[in-house]
C-alpha cells in the first residue's frame, strides 16, 4: 500500500487510460502517439540530469557554488545561470533535480529561480527551431523581451521570505524533523567558530544552504 | 540534437569523476539512480495525464480560440492552455506554425509558448516535492503574469 501512495498520480492516470481505452479507445491511441514523444525526450534527458545532479552533490565544493551562484555574486551569478540554463536540454521538469544539487550546495534563490527560467524557455538549440518555424523577428523579440523578465522574475523571488525549500527529498538520508535538515552539511564538531555554540544552533537558526556555508568555517 | 551539449558535459563530468576516483563515482551513480527512482513514476503520471489532455483538446478548438478576435482573450485562453500542459520543443514549435497559419494571433502565440515551457500545473506535483508548496506557487503565478506581460509587449511591437 505505501508503494501505490507514493504513486498515486501514476495509478490514477493508468486507471483513467484503462476506462478510457473500453469506452472510448481512439483517444487512447492519441494520447498513445502524444506519449511516446514525451517519453522519447524524457529517457533522452532525465538519465544524463540525474548524473550530473549526482556527480555535482558529490564533487562540487559548496564554497564554488556559494562564490559563483550564491547570493553575493552578483551579476556574474545572475550571467552564470542564464547560461546554465540555456544550454539545457529537455521540458523544465529535467531542471529540477540538478537546480536542486546547486540549491544545497549554496546557490541562491535568485540563481535556481534563474536557471529553471532559462531552462525552460531560452535554449539555444531551440533558437535555431523556433527561427525556422516562427520567424526571426518573432523569436528575436521574444527573446529580448524574456530575458529581462526572467531577471525581474528571479530578482522578485529572491526578496520574498523563507521558501522552506526541503533539502532531502524522499530516499535521501532518513527524514529526521525539517529543523535538522541542514544539519547533514555540518560537520557537527561544534567548534564555535560561527558564532552560534552548536551545530545544530546554527542548523536552527539557518534559512538556506547558503547561509550555513557562510557561517561555518568548514564550508566557506 | 539538443540534448548534446547536455550529452557532452555529463560524459565529461562522468570521465573526469572516474578519472578521480572510481569509488566516488560509483556512489555518484548509485545516488543518480536514487533520485531517477523517485522521480519517475511521478514524470510518468505526469505524463500519461498532459497526453491524454492533448488528445481531448482538439487541434480546432485551439487554433479558433487562439486566433479569435478579441485579442485580450485569445492571448488568455493562450496562456491558460500553455500552463496545463507540457510539450516537447521539437513539438511546440511546428505545431506553433500551423497555429499560426491557421489564424492564431502572434500575442496569444507568444503567451502561449511562454506558459508552456514556463508555468506547468502539470509539472507542479514534482516541482513541490523539489522545491515546497510556497516556491511552486509563486514561480508558476509569477511566471504566469510575466507571461501576459511579454505577449502584451509583443503584441504592441509587432
């Protein structure tokens, strides 16, 4: 029963599929045809992020990320992610897994929110499609005019309060409580050096990956 | 074709970890295979449901309410389409094409297309689970607007 919770939505659309395939089966074979693109560019895509989502958990230095993507960097940042993301490949939801790696690892809000934009809408090599089908001035246009907003977009997000943005997704180390989840990048000595008197103060006491790697000495 | 850059810098990154060490890359890939295996079912469901969706919105209802005079609203009903589903470039763009030939306004197209790499109530479920309830909410509304604003702006310059 838990494994069918975790999958609800797969269970109900498979479920839908089967009624619908008995009372009305021609939509079936289209959505059919519709699927099997989708699950084309998904298999071509998801694989490769999810490597490099995990090879940048496991190698990328926090301090790197915090320096180039991190809330003290600038416009260099903000030219940083946009290219990130516009090298991409694949619908937006690729972009998840990896601009989460970045996230913990200390980029800032201003960063991710820039990188999936871009990911989802900027991509060079869709520029060369949408020149062909949609007309230079179209597409030129459009682009002008996105990419700005895209930095309004991110600028906007990065003001607003505390996201909660969970650090351990489903499978990743045991769910203890939300307060502890920064703890994990500690490296729990309790050495003082922060100014707060115990890891898990400044765990508490932290709203994002990036302030951790600010304050303690061990990650900046 | 796109995706090889993407292709290029994972085969990069994967031969230099492996270069590095082999042990961290292997933990590197058992983790990959973690994240792959929460993700996909969900990506699956997600999309089974845009699919079927496509099937059911016929291909004339959306270039009429597309290319419908009223400017305001065919520019809405493009961005309400674009945000409930999700499609492949390599899809969107020609289907764009013959949208356009078919009477569709370029405002409405460009608010369109923006909601639909941008905003996805489809992709929310997974974008909730990454990134929490409040993020989600305020990306897709905010991008949503954002959108609007670039097909007005486009509509008064084109």
């Amino acid at each position: 029963m838990e494994i069918v919770k975790k999958r609800k939505l797969l269970v109900i659309s498979i479920i839908l599929y089967l009624i619908l395939l008995i009372i009305k089966p021609d939509i079936v074979y289209t959505a059919l045809g519709y699927l099997k693109s989708f699950v084309l560019e998904m298999v071509q895509v998801l694989p490769l992020v999810f490597i490099v989502s995990a090879l940048i958990t496991e190698w990328v230095p926090a301090r790197l990320i915090s320096r180039h993507l991190g809330s003290k960097s600038g416009i260099r940042g903000v030219f940083y992610s946009l290219v990130l993301g516009s090298l991409s490949a694949g619908p937006i939801y690729a972009a998840f897994p990896m601009t989460h790696s970045l996230y913990k690892k200390g980029a800032s809000i201003n960063s991710i929110v820039i990188i999936i934009s871009s990911w989802a809408v900027i991509k060079v090599p869709m520029l060369l499609m949408e020149l062909k089908f949609l007309g230079s001035e179209f597409a030129f246009l459009r682009y002008a005019i996105t990419v700005p907003a895209i930095l309004l977009l991110g600028f906007v997000m990065s003001r607003m309060k505390k996201f909660g943005i969970p650090l351990t997704i489903d499978g990743d180390h045991d769910q203890s409580e939300p307060d502890n989840e920064y703890l994990c990048l500690l490296p729990g000595n309790d050495c003082k050096a922060c100014g707060y008197s115990t890891c898990a103060e400044l765990a508490a006491a932290a709203d994002s990956p990036g302030f951790v790697n600010s304050k303690c000495v061990f990650l900046s | 074709m796109t995706v090889l850059i993407l292709a290029g810098i994972t085969a990069a990154a994967l031969i230099f970890s492996l270069v590095k060490s082999p042990k961290r890359t292997g933990k590197s890939l058992k983790y990959a295979i973690r994240l792959g295996r929460g993700m996909l079912p969900e990506v699956l469901g997600i999309l089974l449901l845009v699919s079927l969706l496509l099937s059911v919105l016929d291909k004339e209802i959306i270039s009429a309410t597309l290319g419908n005079a009223n400017k305001l609203f065919s520019t809405a009903m493009g961005a309400l389409i674009g945000s409930v589903t999700i499609i492949p470039g390599v899809i969107a763009f020609p289907l764009s094409r013959e949208l356009m030939a078919a009477g569709a306004g370029s405002m409405a197209l460009a608010a369109f297309i923006t909601t639909l790499t941008m905003v996805g109530l489809a992709t929310s479920p997974l974008e909730k689970r990454y990134f929490g309830t409040k993020f989600t909410v305020y990306r897709n509304s905010l991008s949503f607007i954002m959108a609007i604003f670039i097909a007005l702006v486009m509509g008064v310059l084109l």
